[in-house]
C-alpha cells in the first residue's frame, strides 16, 4: 500500500519544511484574502445603503419643494388680501 503524504500548505517552497518566514508569508497571504472578501462586502453593502439614502433624499427633496409651493401660494394669497 502506497503511504499517503500530506502537504501543509504553509510549505511554500515545498521542501518538505516549513519555516518561519514561510508562515508569515502564508498568513499574510490568508489575511489578504480575507481582506479582500471583506473590502467587497463592504463595498456592496455601501453600494445599497447610498442608494437607499439617495432615495430618501429625492422623496425630502420632492417634499421640500411642495412645502415651498404651498408657502409660495399661501403669500400671494394675503398678499392679494
């Protein structure tokens, strides 16, 4: 039966050692990954919540103006007066 070897992934030369620098340069690499899944969440989570406030935004604006209409009219109404 043929003996199975396991290769630790951290064996970045795959010398069959793993050193010191090599798990550094290996947990450095994971923690890019990482980072990067992680910028993107964030960026698609950001990508909604501007929507949403952009959203929000357009319906205060619609609001404003309707209340600056209204007060427009209100003044030319007692102006008349």
């Amino acid at each position: 039966m043929a003996e199975e070897t396991i290769k630790d992934p951290r064996d970045l030369n795959g010398d069959g050692k793993v050193t010191l620098d090599e798990k550094i340069k290996y947990a450095a690499s994971k923690a890019g990954e990482k980072l990067s899944e992680v910028a993107g969440e964030v960026k698609d989570k950001a990508q909604v919540a501007f929507a949403e406030v952009k959203e929000k935004g357009a319906s205060l604006a619609d609001k404003a103006k309707d209340k600056i209409a209204d007060l427009k009219a209100k003044k030319e109404d007692k102006a008349e007066a």
